[in-house]
C-alpha cells in the first residue's frame, strides 16, 4: 500500500521530484525542476510552480502504470 504524503510548496514540491520519483526523466519532469527552482528562489509564481508540478507528477504516474 502506497502512502500519500501531501506536497506543500515549490521548496516541498522539489524534493519530492528529487527524491521520490522512480523515474527522473520525461518531458514534464525538467520543466517542473525548474520551475520549482525558480518559485523556490522568488523567481516565478507559485502558482506556475504547482501546474509545472502537477503535469510532472500525471506524467509519472503514467509511465509507472506502464511498467
């Protein structure tokens, strides 16, 4: 059984990519880095953060559905 930890904020959101995603590649995987990078450091919105973030996260979720 799979545990769900909430992921709150860029600074949250980029060590989850760093750290708990299987795969560390994908189209939507260097952008979300980088994009959480960028909110971490006042850089870019949040907001745009959590959507980079989100599409990462889908696109993870199905490459493990794959598998």
């Amino acid at each position: 059984m799979e545990v769900l930890v909430p992921v709150i904020g860029p600074s949250a959101a980029l060590r989850f990519l760093l750290s708990d995603f299987l795969f560390r590649h994908g189209k939507k995987y260097f952008p979300a880095l980088t994009a959480c990078r960028l909110a971490v450091r006042c850089k870019t919105a949040p907001a745009h953060a959590r959507l980079c973030f989100v599409d990462a996260y889908v696109e993870y979720m199905e490459m493990r559905a794959k598998r």
